[in-house]
C-alpha cells in the first residue's frame, strides 16, 4: 500500500476513519492491541453466523451452490489465501473436492479450468486487491462467493452473494482480519457439509481467549531462545499449514526478519537436511498428526536445532526445545490457535530491535 495525494478521496482501511487516538500509534503499538482484540472478535462472529438473518440467508445459498458438479475453490493472496486452508482442509475431510489457490495466480493460469469448479469463494480483507476486483469483475455467470472486510470495497459492490469478516479496521499486519477470515471460512465449509459447528466454535474461541495472555508473557523468552537464528521455519499441516504461512508472514512483515513456512513433509524431505545449530524450527505438534510433528522435532534436536515445540500437552524445556502448551480444539480450528505463538514472537521480537513495518489507515493504489 501506498500513500495518497492529497487530491484523491481518503479510502480508509475498513470503510471508516480511523480513531483519532490511534493516528499517531506505533506499529509494535498497534500489533499488540489488535492481538489483543482479536478473541472479542472472534466472539462477535461467531454470536452473529449463528443468528444474523442476512448471513444465515447467505450460507443457505452458498451451501446450494457448493453441492453442484465440480470442486469448491477458495482464493485468496497473502493472509487472505492462509484463512482459507483451514476450509478446503475441512472438505477434504469429508470426501469432498475442495483446494485453496492464489487468487493472483489463478486470475493469470486457470481460468481455463472455471467451467470444472462449482463455486469460487474470493477472500479479501480490502476488496480492493487488483487481482481479486478482476476476478469478479470477469467472473461471467460463474458462481462466485466474497469473504470480505470491507463493506465499501469494490469487491463487495460487484458481489453477488457477499459473507462479512467483521474483524473491524485492522490498521497492521493481519491479525484480527486472518482469525475472523478463517473462522468465516470453517464455518462456510461446515455448513456446505451440512454439519454442526457451534458446539466446535465455542470451544475454539474459549480456548483461544484463554491462551492470548499466558502465550504473551512468554514471547521475551521466546525472542531471546531464538535469537541468534539464520532465519526461522514455521511447520506445520493440514490447517495449522495456514497459521505457519501466517506466522512467517507476520515475522517477515513487522520485523524484516526471514522466515519461511512448510509442511511438514514438505520440511522433512527438504529443508531438514540443512538443520544444524544456527538454525530454530517452530512446529505445530497439533491435530492429528502431532505425533510426527514430535518426531520431527526431536530429528531436528539430534541436528543441533532449536525448536519451538507448539502442543496440546506438556513437554520439558532444555536448551534446544522451547515448549509452548496450548488449549485442545476440534479440527480444523488450529488453524486459528497455531498463530498465537508466532505472534507473540513477532511482538517480542519488534519490541527489541524495531517495527519495520508502519501502521496503514488508508489502501493506496492496488496494482498486479
């Protein structure tokens, strides 16, 4: 994003202005704050596809449009493309055909491909992304979704069938924005699947509250554990996958530090080769593939690794394995819960050496 003349219409972040008390915020400042809000946030969204006349509504169609002949494709760039695996991932376990593509790349290689596909959901926090605002613009009569932030976007005027992220004005690196997203997204696969998600939800979100404060307290000794690495790898599968692709992102954002994010298997037959005392690993240890997730930390211990183990259940510090115990949720929610940690390290990590990444309250131009 960049600046705006003084000749052009402010589009502020969200659609409002923003508070004036924050216009002169930092972005270590206004990382922790949004943080901080995003279980309230979480709470808000959920309370609201539960009851929310408008959005029931939608869902209905979605769900109609979703049992055509064809995959369920989700689309989206950045953090928008990392809320939506959770979703696909969810499908998937139920036998249904789904898969989470780039929006940039799809736009440009597989439009060929948009007869097999029975329902293109877009997510975007902005709705203003260029690539995303051609997609519907160019969409034809192809049945296409919007998970958007953004009710004054030009994606939301050109949807058809439009679900809110209600995340608010998100004036950093995507925090808020990822958890609703992805939350939005869980809940639309459930109910394409025709399956109960309050009960799942609810846990996700208590657990989620509970966590922020304890996985925060921790992130000085975080940083300081990790301090030191050539660069940082972010591992993790199935939807916990979108909260590694986040965390990298967040690390690599607000800090200028390089960080990359790989499955697991994508970890163990790559990357895991080159593990040795410079290097630290984040693993998520969750779901149902913790148990390799365990082993592959220990391999990358027996290298000289360090790693930052993320997992359900207790397991002993030492100098190359850092713990971090988190609440059980239902899958695919760790794709929300994985984040936490990653954050806290951001957060840990901009307090000591400095935010290279300002905050934004307006969208400047958007180009491909």
């Amino acid at each position: 994003m960049i600046g705006l003349t003084s000749k052009e219409e402010p589009r502020w972040v969200g659609g409002v202005a923003p508070p004036p008390e924050l216009l002169n915020a930092t972005g270590t400042q206004v990382m922790e704050l949004e943080c901080r809000e995003q279980p309230a946030c979480l709470r808000k969204l959920i309370d609201a596809y539960r009851s929310n006349a408008v959005i029931r509504a939608e869902l209905k169609t979605f769900r109609e449009l979703a049992a055509r002949s064809g995959a369920v494709l989700f689309a989206g760039m950045g953090a928008s493309y990392c809320s939506a695996i959770a979703a696909s991932i969810l499908l998937q376990s139920y036998g249904r055909l789904s898969f989470t593509v780039d929006a940039g790349e799809w736009l440009h290689f597989a439009r060929s491909l948009d007869n097999d596909i029975a329902l293109t959901m877009l997510l975007t926090t902005s709705g203003e992304s260029a690539e995303t605002v051609e997609l519907m613009r160019s969409r034809s009569d192809q049945p296409v979704g919007l998970l958007c932030n953004n009710a004054a976007s030009t994606c939301w005027k050109l949807g058809r069938n439009n679900l809110p992220i209600l995340a608010g004005p998100e004036y950093g690196i995507a925090t808020k924005t990822y958890t609703n997203a992805t939350a939005a997204a869980i809940i639309l696969a459930s109910e394409m699947l025709g399956i109960p998600w309050e009960k799942d939800a609810e846990a996700a979100v208590e657990s989620f509250a509970a966590d922020v404060d304890p996985v925060f307290a921790l992130r000085a000794d975080l940083e300081s554990f990790c301090r030191g690495a050539a660069n940082i790898e972010i591992v993790g599968r199935g939807s916990a996958y979108g909260g590694a692709i986040m965390g990298a992102l967040s690390i690599r954002e607000m800090s200028g530090f390089r960080a990359a994010a790989h499955t697991g298997a994508g970890f163990k037959h790559g990357p895991n080769f080159d593990v040795d005392e410079s290097h630290v690993a984040i693993i998520f240890a969750l779901g149902r593939t913790a148990a390799l997730a365990n082993r592959l930390a220990e391999d990358c211990n027996r290298r000289g690794g360090k790693v930052v183990l993320i997992s359900t259940v207790e397991h002993k510090h030492t100098d190359l394995l850092f713990p971090v115990r988190i609440g059980e949720v239902p899958e695919p929610w760790e794709g929300i819960t994985s984040l936490l940690v990653p954050q806290a390290l951001t957060l840990a990590m901009v307090e000591r050496t400095g935010c290279r990444l300002p905050p934004r309250f307006q969208y400047g131009k958007m180009e491909q």
